[in-house]
C-alpha cells in the first residue's frame, strides 16, 4: 500500500493521503512474553475442561496451579 521507495511521493505524503499516521506506518508489534503465552495456555486449557468458570474462580485456578508448581504437586 505504502511504498518506501516511491519515486514522487516520500512516505510522510502516502501516509498523508491515506489520513495514516506516520507513527502507525512505522509501528511493528513486540509480540508476547514468554509468560503471557503460558498464562493464556493455562487458562484455554482450564476453560475446555471448565467452561463455567467465571473470571475469579479462573484466577484461583491459575494461583492454586502456581503455588503448586510446575510439576503439579504440591
């Protein structure tokens, strides 16, 4: 859409004519930690076996699967 090496039309003019910001344009993501990823595996794992489980039922699950460590025993 946008081509860096336009022969006519720097960057900051493309961005302009597609009411982009230039910030926007030049924005790439971090990604996700590695304990974000973790965290989401565990609670999409819990929620196939628990659907039911609301938002603070869910957040005692991950604290009791915490403080049991990785190995699951306590």
């Amino acid at each position: 859409m946008i081509e860096r090496d336009h022969p006519t039309l720097s960057v900051g003019r493309q961005c302009r004519l597609l009411s982009l910001s230039r910030s926007s344009f030049y924005y790439r993501p971090a990604g996700e930690t590695e304990l974000n990823l973790d965290l989401m595996r565990l609670i999409d794992e819990q929620f196939l076996e628990t659907r039911f489980y609301g938002v603070r039922q869910m957040a005692r699950h991950l604290r009791s699967s915490r403080d049991r460590g990785p190995s699951g025993a306590a």
